[in-house]
C-alpha cells in the first residue's frame, strides 16, 4: 500500500507515475499515462472504501491533472483526449513517437471522475461535483460517444485496431458509470445508456463458440482477461463464455 501511494499525486501535480524511477529497465517510465491513471484512482477510491476525507488529497489533484491535459495542445495530429503519455508534472503530451491513438482512456477516465464525483455528493460536495468534475466528464464522454468505432491502439500499446475487446468492454462500463452520475446531478443519462447498450450489441461478436477474442489480429489476448474482471458485465466472472476463454 505504502508503494502503491508513492506513485499518487506525484510532484503535488495530480499525476499518477507508471515508475518513479527514471531509470527503470528497458527505458524511462516516469510518465503518466491516461489509462493507468484512471485505473489506479478508482483502485485507490476503492481500497479506501470512498472515504473522502482519506482520499480527497489525491483525488481533487486528480480532478485538477484532467483538468490539466484535456487543456493541452496535441502535437501529434489527433485530439488530446487519446494522447496516452503525458510529462510529469507540466501535463504535456509526450512528444516523442508512441502508439496512437488510444481510444480507451477518455471512457476510464471519465468513469473515474463519475465514482469520484458521487462521493463529492455524498460529502456535501455538491457544487464541486456539479460544476467542476460533471465538465471533466462530459468533454471525454463527448469524444466516447462520437468516436467509439474509431481505429486506435491495444493497451499494451503494440497493435491497431477498430474492433477490441477490452475498449468496448471499458466504455460500456463507464458509460453506465456516467450515466448514473448524470441521473444525480439532475442531467439525463439515457444518452449514455442508449450508447452503452448500441456498444454492448456489438461485443457478442467477439464470442467465436469457443472463446472471447481480443481482436482479429491478436485473438487470445490477456486483455480479455483483464476486461472479464475489470470491467463485468455481458461477460463476467461468473459467464460460461468468460470460463470458456480461461
């Protein structure tokens, strides 16, 4: 736990460190990364049992490191909401050659938001979850709700594709996540849900009789297995399909 903590809020920026050494073996990780962020700010909210007055350090420095790079100026000719790899602590989108676009992130971390936003409201946080969180959310949702088929990058970072498992999988859960949030604050969620349950349709392609496939040029994929278990849903813990594909 104490580790785990090390590597949140670093710098006072809100960023979470993928390694805080920077000369970790095979190249420098002392990078935030859009996915991994979100991941682990919904780790630590849940460890933690969304204890406010535990975690409200991190987490408004979260809110605040969002805030931060979805302001940024993408060098790379594609919208800042999928950059993947950010410097820390200035925010700025990593500058060198990576794969992009990863089309995961801005659902994640909206989802994050929408977990972080409901214990604003359970603290009597209301105008902070309203005004400041609820925009946050909304400007990734945007991009979800738009570009969901769009081609990107695997989160290993290594293939391309329009059609992966894990991607579909993270926005339908943070698109219900939204939309219970939305519901709270008094804005609709139905767009969202409607949008989850258009996504969703498509995920049963992925069940080939056999197992669930990653995508058609990496079919058996540790993401799969990562996506049963983060994320639910259709396919679950507790479906035959996900005890057919371990």
């Amino acid at each position: 736990m104490t580790k785990f903590e090390a590597n949140l809020n670093i710098q006072g920026s809100g960023a979470i460190v993928a390694a805080p050494d920077h000369d970790t073996p095979g190249g420098n990780y002392y990078y935030h990364w859009m996915r991994d962020g979100a991941l682990s700010s919904m780790v630590y909210m849940q460890i933690n049992d969304g204890e406010y007055d535990t975690i409200q350090e991190v987490m408004n420095g979260y809110q605040g490191w969002v805030k931060n790079v979805q302001g940024k100026t993408e060098p790379h000719d594609i919208d800042v909401r999928v950059e993947p790899k950010f410097e820390i602590p200035s925010g700025e989108p990593f500058a060198g050659a990576w794969c992009r676009p990863q089309n995961d992130g801005p659902g994640l971390r909206a989802n994050t938001l929408a977990k972080w936003g409901t214990i604003l409201l359970n603290s009597d946080k209301q105008d902070q979850a309203k005004n400041d969180v609820w925009p946050l959310m909304k400007n990734d949702l945007d991009w979800v709700m738009e570009n969901w088929e769009s081609n990107g990058c695997d989160l290993w970072e290594e293939i391309q594709s329009d059609d992966f498992f894990w991607n579909k999988m993270s926005q339908v859960y943070s698109l219900r996540g939204a939309a219970d949030f939305a519901d709270l604050i008094g804005e609709s969620g139905d767009t969202y849900r409607s949008k989850a349950d258009d996504i969703e349709a498509t995920i049963g392609g992925h069940w080939n009789g056999n197992y669930l496939w990653e995508s058609t040029n990496r079919e058996k994929d540790g993401a799969v297995i990562h996506a049963i278990t983060t994320f639910g849903g259709k396919y679950g813990p507790t479906s035959a399909e996900a005890a057919a594909t371990i």
